[in-house]
C-alpha cells in the first residue's frame, strides 16, 4: 500500500511543478554545478539573481556533489536529458569538449561584448581550448603554494621559506618534533585527483609534462618526499589524507608546513593560533624553473541544447558578475584585468599576492579527454614510490609506458 | 561451587563485548561534539573539552533534515512492501518443494545478485528513463532497491517456511482448504513472526540506500537523507563535526527504535518464529 | 479457461504465479542491468553510445587489457584477502557470540539485540567513523593500543601498504557481524534441546556436543550464512570511498571498488563492466555453496 501511495505522492509532486512553472514564453536554460550545497555558491547565488531581472529566460539550477558531477552529466547526455549548462573542474571539460558533447562558442564569444579570449589568463583558458576551438569560459582559478608556521620557524631558528625541495625537506627535519606530535610537513600524495594535482607541478617544473613524466628531477623529488614520510618529518597519513584535511593539521598546530591553495585561507584565518604566511612552491634546483598546479573550475554549454543563445545569455551574465567572485565567494577570478580589493586582513591580503604570483606558473592538467586515466597512472605511480614498492624511478617509468599507451 | 556466580560472570563478559563492539558508535556522538581541531588533536581526547551541542539544531536546520529523514523512511517503507509482497510467497514456494528446478530457482535468485549496486546504477537508468519512471524518482528507487533486497529476504522467510510442519498444511487441504485457502489461513499466520522480523530488517538496511539514489533522485526534496550526508564532501572542504552530527542524527531515531524493539526482533527470531 | 483458473488457486498455478512474480521482477531488475553488463564487456562504449544497447563489438580486447592492467594481480589478491579474511572474522566472531549468547545469564537477550547495531547503520556512516578510529595521527586505535603496550609507534592503518587492506577489513568485519551473528543465533536455537541431553547422558563433553550436534544441524544455516555473506562482501562498497580509495597504491583496491573506479572515475564503462562480470566467478562459488547446503534442510 505505501507503494501505490508513494507513487501517488510522486504525481502530486510532479503535477505540482508542472502547475508551478510559469505560462509564457519562457525559455528555461537548466545549469548544473557543485554550487550551493553546503552553502551559497557562485553558480546558485547568480542564479537566483538572474532569475530576479525577470527577462524571458528562467535558470533552473540544480547543485550536484562534487564526485557525482561528471557521471551524472554523462548519463544525462546519453539519454537525452543533459542540461543547457554545466560547469566542469578544469581537468574534466576535455573529456566532453573533444567528443563534441559542448558547444562551441568560438564566433559567439568573438563577437560578444562582455566576454573576451585576451582577457583570461592562459592555463584557464587552455583548458576550455579543443582543436584551436573555444568550448567554454574559464569561471574561477586556482593554484598551490606553501602555507607556513612563522612561530615554529622562528623557534627553529630558520628565517626565510624554503626555496628549493631540498630545503623544503631539510627544514622539514629541523621543524620536526615527535615528542610534540608536530611533523615538519604535510601534503597530500592522495590516490586521487588531489595526489596528481600536487605531484604534477614537480613533474612539470623539472621540464616535463603529463605525456612526460619520467624525468630525472621528479625522482629526484620523489626521493626527497619518501625521505620525509620514512623519517617521521611528514605522516605516513599524507597518503590518505585529502588536501582540506592535510592542512587542518597544518592550523591545528600538528605540521609546520602545508602545501595546499588559497581555498585554505579563511578557515586558516579563524582556526590557526599562530603566524603564518605563504610562499611559492619550491623549485627543483636553486633559481630553477616555477610551476604550479591549475585548479578551479569551468563554464560550458552542451552541445544538446535547444536554446544556445539563451544559454550563452546566461554564460555572459555569469561571466558579468566576475568582480564578485572574490569578495563573496574567496575564489580567484581567471582574468588579468580584475582588481583584487584588499580586504583588510593582514594575512589574507599577503597570502592573496602569494597566490596570485603562484598563478603566473599555473599550469593545466591536460587537457585530455582520457585525463582521469592519465591522472591515475601518475598518482599510481607517486603512491607506489612512496610506499617504497617501486623505486622513484620504476614507478615513472611504468607510469609513462601506461600514459604513452592512452595518448597513443 | 562457584556456579551460582557463573550466569553473573557471563554478564560481565557480556558487557564488556558490548562496549567494545558499540565504540565506533559512541565515537560518532563524541566527535561530533568536538570542535573543528580538536578533531585533529593527537592525542585524540575521549570526552569533548568543550562539548558543542549546538551543532545538532544547526545542522538540523541547514539541511534541512527532516525532508531527507522522510524520504528514507518513504523509501524503505516502499521497498519493504514490495519485497514482503513479491518475497513472501516466492520464499513460500522454494520451501515446499524439494526438486532441480526449486535448486535451479534459488540459484538465480543468488545469481541474479552478481553486479555490485554502483555497476547496475547505469542500465537502470538508462532503462528507467526509457520507460519515463525516471518522472516517479523515488518510485525507481523503491523498485532497484527491492531487487537488491530480495534475496536475502528470500533466503530468511524460507527457512521460516521450512519449519512450518509440512502435515498443518496437509491437513488442512483434507479438510478442504483450497491451497489458496490453506496458505492464508494456516501457513502464514504460522510464519507470521518471522516474516515481520525479516521485514523489519530489510526496512532497516533499506533505509540506508545510497547508490540508487543519488543518481535517480535529482530534486534535492526528494533524495533521502544517505544523499544529503554525501552533499557534505566537496573538493577541497568536509566539515567532519557536520558530518558525523549530521550522523549521529540520521542513525539515533532508527537506533531508538531498534533499540525499543530489539527485544522482539531478536526472541522473535530465535525462540519459535523460524522453528 | 476454468482448470486455468481452478489451477491458480489450488495447484501448481498457484505456486508458479507466487515464484513468477518475484522471478519475473527480478529478471527485469537485476536480470537485465546483467545482461546490459555483459553485453557492455565485450563492446566499445563511450558517452554518446552509453544509453544503447548494441555498440560496435570489442571482443576479448577489454578482458585482455583489464588482465593487463599492472594492477591486475594486486587487486586479484587483495579481492581474496578482503573476502576471505572478512567472511572468517565475521563468521567466527558472529559464531562465537551467538555461542556465548545461547548461554543463559541474565540480560543475555536485551545484550545480544545491542550486536545488532551494526546492521541499522548505513555503511557511508560507518566508513567515516572508522576512517576517524583508524587515522595514524589522531586516531583512536593506536591511542588505545599504546596505553595497552600492544604497539610502540602508531600503525598507520590506511597509508601503510601493509596494513590498508586490513584496516577495511577491520571496518567490515564490525558491519557484517550483526549479520552473522543473528543469522547463527537463529540456527542455534532451531536445534532441538533434547539432542544435547541425550548427548550428555552418552558422556559427551562440550567440544563432542558442539562438533556431532550443533555443526551438523547447523548446516543449512551456515551454507545460507556463508554464501550471503560472500554476495555482501563482494558488493561491499561503502567502506573503500571512506577509508582508502582503494590505496596506497592500489594496496587496498578490490574488484568491486576497481570496478566503480574504472566506469565511474576513469569513464571507462566497458572496462567497468569487464570487471564486475569476472567477479561473476566467485558469485558463481556462493550460489553452488548455497544451493549444495539446502539439500542437508530439516522440514519441520
């Protein structure tokens, strides 16, 4: 009986929507992201008020969870029922842009007026790039560098951040204090996307890239965080720990260093009891070349839709709205040509600049439509390193024959 | 000598298993009572330093739990119902009969279990939306968890069935039954305690279901509260005290509730109800 | 038309109608998403093609590259590690408390619906909180096992190659003993007292008892134990998301989870499926138990 009656209630509800959704012309343009689910979103927020102005066109937004994002979308185009826009993490749009399952907006962004190519930076827009094609926008960014404690440093006699990995684990020693339960360092050499977000700069910055990631120098490194994990200077615990719970030790006093992003800051704000600061993630030899990891997300439009000059209205709405993103929402515009305004907060405000000059190194994953395949032979291969079932540089080598065999 | 002191010594052991098998639960309640680095404290602490009840009503409200905790319950009442009504006489008849094709029956119905829930999720929904039930989500969700719940149901009640006496129905046949009859007014009342029993633990692990329904389900009012509690993790923040707040909540009604009624389940089970 | 009918209410119509309906249901529901598998393994899939049933064909090519895999073998073992070593500690452990608890002391019922807990918690629940007990660092394991003396240095349970496996054991043994423990229970009290008395007035001691008596009429209810708790553990998902992603490593990956990570990580649908129907195998070993332990059945 509860059956009947729940599919009763189902039709109600159903019916309900349909009575709701308004008579006229409406066009509805259906976007999807991970915003608004644990609080107000970029996506969610601008939304909201777009639907206010009360034009022709009605968002109907839904949050979807991070994990859940890319197989809901694929599902929903499959079958018929993906919507007008959706946003992507960045490493994730290739997947859909090269198979043609978005749209590509290269004229309508040509001859818009509040979208422009020259103003993003290059990594962002790298990643919405397909066959010199533009299929998306770039709708935030973000990077890595090292957070650290300035009172253990100062304790431990060290005055200035580490420059080279070496350094890095060197200090690490000296800042280690079991007897306290503080390591030097945390990271996280997760076996995800968090691992290979983290590791990947490394490779990049020894002179290789995701189709080539044997190089001498990230063995090298490879080397060195083992050396810290082994030792005691950094937990063995960074190979499961995620990089928000990675950098909680950092705040609760338990690491004197962190690799992690700008998204850290505020909470850092309120919960660390301590001064720290942020500085460029090292380099491989001394003065040698940066890099640094591309995060943040981006904008696109299916190319299933029915109404594409809707959707593209409401991508220039979004894209509008970008000076916002800072201020209310603590996430990195992906464009030279917006101000930060300082807000007030000492550390903030340096960490920002940090970041900000981090971000000239950013680099993308990818792009590549087999990308999470190519990040798990990367990642596979850090782990496997690290917990010393492969040397450095057998676990690289494995790792290039499996991405040598996805990228052909 | 001592045997006086023997069933008082049981107790004990007794409760000292107890206490280390309910640690995780009582580990739930705790973290979620600490605050945001205390949980990463080492040593951990046993008992909050400051225990934080508030959380409960925020999270309570931010949620928007109660929507959630109804859905599952809708969903694990739905679920249950089909599988008592589609279970019950299939379990029925697998008992009653001892041949090939009864083997041969109940070898599919295991069988039929051989895909985990994450690898089905993609041919129901595509045959799901197929046939527009993808428009009834929690109705989709009722119908691919009680497939999943089937067989251990199945499995239970039959063994119920099989410690019915065969010569009950038997004579109630020669008294003129119809086998309709005789299963209605004989068998049944006779396995009636174990059925419920089994039912009541299929709507208890039912009233978990995860997988299914974050992939059916997509308005946010109707997903069940399994759903809800995995909107906690995003990419680069999971508010631990949240999430096992959150928890504590989502369990504790279900675990009052069994706790109230264990005392049924369990002698319902073991003292006459599958004998 | 009428012997139909006089069939569907007093004969073998009625038996076929009782087990159709839930066969029939079941084929639909579980029957096709199988077939739909199967049919996917041997295929080319990609996001366009995924709502189809027929795709060009791929023959053995994604069966060959899954047992190619450089992760093929530790996943294989770790499969058989985490089944085997979860369904004994379960088994033991369940059978042993329902041992202990068919002892009669006071309290024994209302202490024994406590073991029960775990079987109302949902298992995305119960991986958190044990992802908390068993963290390196903060952990509360290794907190207890050093104020016991048992460990010096904290075990790394799930960055440690090897212990991650282990660690979900652990966590899975806690879920499922409610499981076997009621399931045991159950069967326990099915035997008859009378067969322990005549026993001990044979002068049979406890061990004989347990071995000529409570085994053998066990039987059945082991084989349904058993062969559940094998489907369970190989659906096992919930645990692997919240404790170690299947790492270090791979170290603590199981087909199951590779299974989910192949479709629904790395959008590798066929191979996902290639995966989930080799472990078709050892489903295949649990019905054969199961099936083989209803032939020792006592009929009330």
């Amino acid at each position: 009986m509860q059956f009947t009656k729940l599919g009763l209630l189902a039709g109600l509800a159903l019916g309900a929507l349909v009575a709701a959704s308004p008579a006229m012309a409406q066009t509805v343009v259906k976007v999807w992201s991970i915003d608004g689910i644990d609080r107000p979103g970029i996506a969610d927020t601008f939304s909201k008020e777009f639907n206010e102005q009360n034009t022709d066109i009605q968002i109907e937004y839904r949050a979807i969870p991070f994990d859940d994002l890319v197989n809901e979308t694929l599902r929903a185009f499959a079958t018929g029922n993906a919507p007008d826009i959706v946003s992507f993490d960045n490493p994730d749009f290739a997947l859909f842009s090269s198979r043609g399952a978005m749209l590509d907006i290269t004229d309508r962004v040509k001859a818009s007026d509040v979208i422009s190519k020259a103003q993003y930076f290059e990594g962002p827009l790298n990643s919405v790039s397909w066959d010199g094609k533009l299929f998306g926008v770039p709708k935030y960014t973000d990077t890595i560098g090292v957070f650290y404690n300035k009172d253990m440093f100062a304790k431990a006699g060290i005055t200035e951040p580490p420059q080279t990995w070496a350094q890095f684990a060197e200090y690490a020693e000296k800042l280690t204090d079991s007897a306290n339960n503080v390591y030097g360092a945390t990271f996280s050499a997760k076996a995800g996307e968090e691992g290979t977000f983290q590791f990947l700069p490394i490779i990049q910055a020894s002179g290789g890239s995701y189709n080539n990631v044997n190089t001498e120098g990230a063995a090298e490194v490879l080397d060195l965080w083992k050396k810290m994990i082994d030792n005691g200077w950094a937990s063995k615990d960074v190979l499961t720990l995620g990089q928000w719970d990675s950098t909680g030790t950092f705040n609760s006093g338990n690491a004197a260093m962190a690799v992690s992003g700008p998204w850290e800051i505020d909470r850092m704000v309120e919960d660390a009891k301590f001064d720290w600061g942020v500085t460029l993630l090292p380099t491989i030899t001394e003065g040698g070349e940066r890099s640094s990891a591309l995060g943040g997300f981006d904008w696109g439009i299916m190319s299933s839709t029915k109404h594409p000059d809707e959707a593209f209205k409401v991508l220039e709405y979004y894209v509008s709205q970008d000076d916002r993103l800072f201020p209310e929402f603590g996430n990195l515009p992906a464009r030279g040509d917006i101000e930060l305004p300082a807000t007030g907060i000492e550390k903030k405000d340096a960490a920002l600049k940090v970041f900000q000059e981090q971000l000239q190194y950013a680099q993308p994953r990818g792009p590549h439509p087999e990308w999470q395949k190519i990040s798990k032979a990367i990642y596979d291969a850090m782990q496997a390193a690290l917990t010393g079932q492969m040397s450095a540089k057998d676990a690289l080598d494995q790792a290039q024959a499996t991405i040598k065999g996805i990228v052909g | 000598m001592t045997r006086p002191y023997v069933p008082w010594f049981l107790l004990a052991i007794a409760l000292a298993l107890a206490a280390v098998y309910l640690f995780p639960l009582y580990w739930m309640y705790v973290t979620s009572m600490k605050s945001g680095s205390e949980i990463f404290a080492n040593p951990p602490t046993f008992w909050p330093v400051d225990p934080d009840m508030s959380i409960y009503p925020s999270v309570w409200v931010r949620r928007t739990m109660q929507t959630y905790l109804w859905n599952s319950v809708l969903i694990a009442s739905g679920v249950t119902a089909i599988t008592v009504i589609l279970g019950t006489g299939c379990a029925y008849v697998l008992a009653r009969y001892r041949s090939g094709w009864i083997d041969f029956g109940l070898f599919m119905i295991l069988m039929l279990q051989v895909l985990p829930a994450s690898v089905m999720i993609t041919p129901l929904f595509v045959g799901f939306n197929q046939i527009g039930l993808l428009n009834l989500p929690r109705t989709a969700v009722v119908l691919a968890a009680a497939a999943k719940a089937m067989p251990f149901f199945v499995v239970l009640v039959r063994a119920t069935f099989m410690s019915v006496p065969r010569e009950l129905e038997e004579a109630a046949l020669v008294d003129g039954n119809s086998r309709v009859g005789a299963f209605f007014s004989i068998v049944l009342p006779l396995a009636r305690n174990g059925i419920l029993v089994c039912a009541i633990l299929t709507f208890m692990s039912s009233f978990g279901e995860y997988i299914y329904s974050k992939s059916i389900i997509q308005d946010g009012s109707m997903q069940p509260a399994s759903v809800g509690l995995s909107g906690f993790l995003g990419p680069n923040s999971s508010d631990w005290n949240s999430i096992m707040a959150y928890s504590a909540i989502y369990v504790t009604p279900i675990l009052a509730v069994f706790v109230l009624l264990q005392r049924r389940i369990v002698s319902g089970l073991t003292s006459g109800a599958l004998k | 038309m009428a012997r139909i009918f006089n069939s569907m209410r007093d004969g073998i119509g009625f038996d076929l109608i009782l087990v159709g309906a839930a066969m029939v249901f079941l084929l639909a529901l579980a029957g096709l998403p199988l077939v739909y598998n199967i049919l996917m393994s041997f295929q080319q899939v990609d996001m366009f093609t995924l709502g189809e049933l027929f795709r060009p064909l791929a023959g053995f090519t994604n069966y060959v590259a899954v047992v190619n895999a450089p992760e093929f073998w530790l996943v294989t073992r770790n499969t058989l590690i985490f089944v085997f070593a979860s369904m004994a500690g379960q088994f033991v452990l369940g059978f042993s408390l329902a041992l202990f608890f068919a002892q009669k002391f006071p309290g024994a019922a209302t202490i024994r619906g406590l073991f029960l807990v775990s079987w109302v918690m949902p298992g995305l629940v119960v991986g958190a909180i044990w992802s908390w007990i068993l963290a390196g660092d903060f952990g509360v394991l290794n907190t207890i096992l050093k104020a016991m003396g048992i460990i010096e240095a904290p075990i790394f349970w799930k960055s440690d190659p090897n212990f991650s496996i282990w660690a979900v054991v652990i966590a899975n043994i806690w879920l499922g003993l409610a499981f076997n423990m009621l399931l045991l229970s159950v069967g326990l009290a099915a035997i008859p007292r009378d067969l322990y008395e005549a026993a001990e007035l044979d002068g049979a001691n406890a061990f004989q008892r347990f071995w000529t008596i409570t085994l053998p009429m066990m039987r059945s209810t082991i084989g349904a134990v058993l062969s559940l708790g094998l489907i369970g553990t190989l659906q096992q998902f919930d645990l692997f998301p919240a404790l170690t992603e299947g790492g270090p490593a791979n170290t603590s990956n199981v087909a199951g989870y590779w299974a989910w990570q192949m479709s629904f990580k790395l959008y590798d649908f066929a191979k996902g499926a290639t995966i989930s129907v080799m472990m078709f195998v050892l489903v295949l070993i649990a019905s054969v138990v199961y099936v083989r332990s209803t032939r020792h059945e006592v009929r009330g």
